[in-house]
C-alpha cells in the first residue's frame, strides 16, 4: 500500500492549500482582481511543482500557470508568512493537486509505464470535441493499449446522447478502426462501450439487446445530483442491472459545485463486491471520483475490480488518467484489480462472463 504524501511541515502551504486561499481571497474582491484570483485557484491544482519549491530554487513564482506579477506578490507573502488555513467547504474537499500525484507516482513509476487503457472517453459521437477516430488516435499516442468510448446515451439530451441507431452505427466504426489497425500491427483496440444513464429505479435508459453487443457498460448518475437524502437504494438499485458492468463516477461530485450524493457507501460497496461489479476512479481533476477515502472503503469492503476512466472530452484531458492511478496507490488498490492493467481481450471477457453469471 502506498502511504500518503507526507503533510505539509507545520506552517508551511502546499499547493492544495494555496488554492483554498486563493480561492477564499477571489471571493473578497470583484472585477479583474476576482477573476485573476479564481483563475490562480483553478490553475493551483495543476501545478506540477509545489509554489514553495519553485520560490526555493530561486524561480519566478509567474513561471506558474495562471500567476501574474499581483497575484505572484500574493503568493509569496503568503509562502514567506504562511496564514491559517480552514478545511475547505465540502465541494472543495479531498481532491489531489497535479503535485501530490506526481509524487505518488513518481515513487512507483510502475503505475505509469506498466500498460494500461483508459477505460472512458468521449467523443463528437456524443459532447467530447473530437471525432471518435482522433480521440483513440490520440489515446494511442500516449501509449494507452486500449480505450472505451464511452459516448452518452440518449436520455442524456444535453450531452447529445445517442440512441440505439446511433450506437449500433459508432460500432460499425469503431469494428472498421479496429480491423484497420489490426492489419498495421498496431497493438491497440477501441472498446465498443457506452456511459449509459442509469435512471433512479436502477433501469438504464438503452435496450438491453443493443447493450448486449457491447463490450463494456459503464452506468452513471445524471439526474437528481443534489439532493441530501441518503440515496444508498439508488445504487443498490444500479448495481443490480444486470446489463451495468461498472458503476461510474459514484458519487457525482465536481469540484467547487456539488458535493455529491450521500449513501451508505460501505452498503454499497459490499453490493458490489457481492455482484461482482466493478466502480470507476473517475480520473476528471473536478471529479476525482472516488477519492482517496471513499476508494479505501471499497477495498476494505472487498470490491474486486476497479476501472480508471480520464473521463476525456478532447486530447488533453486524457493525461487526466494518472489522476486516477494515484488515488488507487493512495487507496492501497493493486493494479492487478484494476481492469485497465488487464489486456483488452481480458476486459471484454471480464465483462461477458459478468452478464451471464
């Protein structure tokens, strides 16, 4: 199991904390003072080098992205005279900075050079920016052996969800890339998948048969994000779909909106571990979803399978994944319950077995 990054010494902010009091100093100001602000507190979580080491090696503060010269001056007054720093509100708490990931993985370079897929992207098929083929095509280029498209499905209107007609279509498709790149050598395959909406009685929102085709289902929350109640009958609920393989981004939480939904999560998770499915750490930097902590539980409640999706709209947001492979080695998950460690032809299988048990 890998230990967490060690805590900042006292007195002493990481990144993680810099963003909180960006954050919070944002909210004091209006105008282009506010929208600098804001803008530092995003761009905090990305960076991949703590603001401390960068001043300590003598560099400019402005080599960060998002700092300009006023929000730089602000930055080491405070690292020089650290403040106090409350625990952020809920829908800001226990998302990894780019930092503490590249520490964790840094320490274990496995998790990144042992091959791997992504097991969810999107694509114009449904909302991501690029069409199918130069999202996998991209994907590809990063060395990932495999990748999911995992378009939405067709309750989802907003996201130009696809109906049966549309999917059956993508899969021609994707069938011909496949065999296009088989016959260059490629080692390399595009999953047919969908991110399926799952609705609150547990039923998804496509027809059985025509997932039946699939290669893998992912099954996610879309509706009613915000509600207080305990909602642990809604993922029992999901997870005994026999047509859902992995339950994906649990909770349904983004970063500074929604805190996500609230359950039973040791329930849940023995649920899944009793069926057999698999949850998603959904890799997104505003999602991060599971977390470090509620990924803890399912392993201790003996979830057996993991999947790590980049959750990829366009090409930059597949180097989101090792977002999710940190949150696994901070989880003490190992790779070998994690199904995009698994060769494609393993993953399919995976999955098949799990609908006809």
């Amino acid at each position: 199991m890998t230990e967490d990054p060690p805590p900042p010494e006292t007195g002493v902010l990481d990144n993680g904390a810099i963003g909180e009091l960006l954050w919070l100093a944002g909210s004091q100001e209006d105008g282009h003072r506010r929208r600098a602000l804001e803008r530092a507190a995003h761009a905090a979580r990305m960076w991949s080098e703590e603001a401390l080491d960068v001043m300590q090696r003598g560099g400019a503060l402005t080599e960060l992205r998002g700092v300009g010269p006023w929000v730089a001056a602000q930055l080491e007054a405070w690292l020089e005279s650290p403040p106090p720093v409350s625990e952020p509100d809920e829908a800001r708490r226990g998302f990894l900075t780019y930092a503490e990931v590249r520490r964790v993985l840094d320490a274990d370079p496995a998790w990144e050079s042992t091959p791997h897929g992504d097991l969810q992207t999107h694509s114009t098929d449904s909302d991501g920016s690029l069409p199918l083929r130069e999202m996998a095509m991209a994907a590809k280029d990063l060395g990932r052996r495999f990748v999911a498209a995992t378009d939405h499905s067709k309750s989802l209107s907003i996201a130009k969800g696809q109906d049966e007609a549309e999917l059956a279509e993508q899969g021609t498709r994707i069938d011909a890339l496949n065999a296009e790149l088989s016959g260059e050598g490629a080692d390399f395959r595009v999953l047919r998948s969908i991110e399926m909406d799952v609705f609150e009685d547990g039923s998804g929102d496509m027809d059985p048969e025509t997932l039946a085709s699939l290669d893998l289902v992912l099954g996610a929350f879309h509706s009613k994000l915000r509600l207080k109640e305990d909602r642990t009958e809604r993922y029992l609920a999901a997870l005994r779909n026999p047509t859902v393989h992995v339950l994906a981004h649990p909770r349904a939480r983004m970063y500074g909106r929604r805190v996500g939904l609230r359950a039973d999560w040791r329930r849940v998770f023995a649920e899944a571990a009793h069926l057999g499915k698999a949850v998603e750490l959904d890799a997104t930097v505003a999602r991060q979803d599971l977390d470090v902590e509620l990924a803890r539980i399912a392993c201790e409640e003996g979830v057996q399978w993991f999947s790590i999706g980049s959750d990829a709209h366009n090409a930059a947001e597949l180097r989101f994944l090792p977002f999710g492979m940190a949150t696994a080695a901070l989880a003490g998950i190992p790779r070998e319950r994690i199904l995009n460690y698994r060769t494609a032809d393993e993953v399919v299988a995976w999955a098949k077995a799990l609908g006809t048990a």
